[in-house]
C-alpha cells in the first residue's frame, strides 16, 4: 500500500468521525430541549376542537413512532442513525407530513447558487486586486482601492445589507429587495424567470462580495509582499522578464496555492447559509429555512439542516487534505 493510500484512508478516517461526533452533539442538543413536538402537534389539533381521549392517546403513539421518539433517549439515538444511514430524516414536525429531506431540497439550491457564486467572485476579485496591490505598491489607484476594502471589512455583513437595502429599495429603487423571485412568476424554466432570479440575487451577493473581498486582498497581498523578495522573483527581474509575466507566472501562481485552501473551506461551508442576509433579503435559502424551523420547534429540520452543514465542512476539509499534497509537492505525506 502506498504512503499516499495509507494517507487518504487516514483522513477518511478522520472524516468519519468528525461527522459522527458533530451530528451526534446535534442529535443530542436538540432533543434535550424542553420542546415536545408530539404534544406541540396534539396541541394544535386540539384547539380545532374537541377530540375524543382514547382518539388523542393512539395519536400520540402514532406521532411518537413517525418521529423516532419511542422508548429512551440512547434507543432514539440508535433508531436516528438507522434511518440516516438510508437517508431519511424523517417527517418535518412544522410542516407535517412532508419530509425533512423534501424540505431542504426546496432551499438548499438557492442557497448553493447565492454562495457559490458570491464566494468565487469575492475569491477571484480579493486575489486579483492583492496580487496587483502586493506588486505595485507605489500605485495610488491599487492603493485606494485596496484601502476602501479593508475599510468594508471589519463591518458586519448584515450592516451592509441593510445599508444596500436602504440605498437600492427605498433612495434609489432599481433593485428587488424581498424573495428570490417575483411575486405570482411563472416557474417554468425560462429566460424570463433566470434574468428574475438574477436580479433578486444582486442585493444579497453585493453585501457577501464587498465585505469578503476585504480578508483575499489581505491576505494575498501579504503573500505577494514575501515572495517579491525571494531570489528567483528577483534574478527575474534583472533579466529583463516583463513584469507582468514575473506576476503571473512566478509570484501569483506560488501565492495562490494556500489561498485555495481557504477557497475550498470556504465553498464547503456554503452549506451553512447565510442567515441574516437570508433573513434581511427575505431569500428563501437554508439560512431562512433554519431560523424558521427554529421558531417553530421542528429540531427534525434543524437536526437535518445541522447534519448537511457538519458533512459539507468535513468533506471541504477532506478534499482539501487529499489534494493538498498533489498541488504541493512540498507537503509530505509520509
């Protein structure tokens, strides 16, 4: 077996437990929570109307074995991992009886096209502007810019939201500020309805972008600054190599590389969502489904929700591992 297989199988390993004790904490947080959600949902049938005793009895017996509830709380937590290892989460307990799995499926691709493509762009733009900011640091125009990102980035993400909200909904109104799309649209894949989501998407990527292109900047410059002085960099330099090909091809290229781990831990918690801007923007993604299903007491969609966010991080910092020493030959793996 090579060292490099001895080494994947090590940080599968890893990966396995990392998942198991994170939804294991999340199983056993949310069911010591005061919440009973059978006698949340008897509650609400009751208030109809009259029932009959013997009628409610066999309905909470019913409800108790539809939500892994029976018996102790090692037995649940033993029927939980049964059922998650065929991928069911069971039936959400605010939205009864449509599945948890149904239910996340609905949000998670809004969630996914938002982060994505607000963690690339900030990803792509950072770099950019540190590399040419590390590189010409006499220039004034780099360094206004440079300065207007770090100023952005100490500030909240959701401050700026709400700014953007204010300044794009109500001063200057050009831009949706509420959904993901329009009221009463026709969903039907069509040219109309991407340019919708498009446009309802701009606000809630605008506040990622500004303020997360702050820390690329920072950092890749930092990394520039260091290795401009290294002597490759700079024999290159005497020799007459164009400066633009000395920034491309021997400083970015050897600076980016643990910038893209930071870019895969990044994509990998996109699965977290963003929950105030969700909120802020009223963006039907993870973040606004978690809240709600908070709000409502259905730790069955949190316990869900909580589940895919630990294995997305996990597996970002998987990949990151396994890859890490084919893109750099200096780590080793013995």
């Amino acid at each position: 077996m090579t060292p490099y297989l001895i080494f994947v199988l090590k940080r599968f390993g890893q990966f396995l437990l990392v998942v198991f004790l994170g939804v294991s904490i999340t199983f056993f947080v949310t069911h010591l929570t005061p919440i009973d959600p059978v006698e949340e949902s008897i509650g609400a049938i009751t208030q109809m109307g009259q029932s009959d005793p013997n009628a409610i009895e066999l309905m909470r017996q019913s409800l108790r074995e539809l939500y892994g509830m029976e018996g102790s709380i090692w037995q649940q937590y033993l029927h939980f991992w049964l059922r998650l290892a065929t991928g069911d989460l069971g039936p959400s307990l605010s939205a009864f009886p449509t599945p948890v799995s149904t239910i996340i499926m609905r949000s998670l691709p809004w969630t996914i096209g938002l982060m994505t493509v607000s963690t690339l762009i900030t990803f792509v733009l950072g770099n950019a502007l540190g590399a040419l900011a590390g590189y010409y640091r006499k220039n004034m125009v780099l360094k206004a810019v440079s300065l207007v990102c770090i100023a952005l980035l100490p500030i909240p993400y959701y401050i700026l939201a709400f700014v953007l909200l204010i300044l794009f909904g109500y001063l200057w109104p050009v831009l949706p500020i509420n959904g993901g799309y329009e009221m009463n649209a026709n969903l039907d894949l069509s040219f109309a309805l991407v340019l919708d989501i498009l446009k309802h998407s701009i606000l809630p990527a605008l506040s990622l972008i500004l303020v997360g292109a702050g820390s690329w900047l920072i950092g890749m410059r930092a990394l520039v600054s260091n290795i401009i002085t290294d002597d490759y960099v700079v024999f290159a330099e005497l020799g007459g190599v164009p400066k633009r090909k000395i920034l491309r091809s021997y400083i970015a290229r050897n600076a980016m590389v643990p910038q893209f781990t930071g870019l895969a831990m990044s994509l990998g918690a996109i699965f977290n969502g963003t929950v105030i801007t969700e909120i802020v923007f009223g963006y039907p993604g993870i973040g606004n489904l978690l809240i709600s299903a908070v709000h409502a007491g259905d730790y069955s969609l949190v316990l869900g929700l909580s589940a895919l966010s630990i294995v997305g991080v996990a597996a970002a910092v998987f990949i990151i591992d396994i890859l890490s020493p084919l893109i750099d030959p200096r780590i080793k793996v013995e």
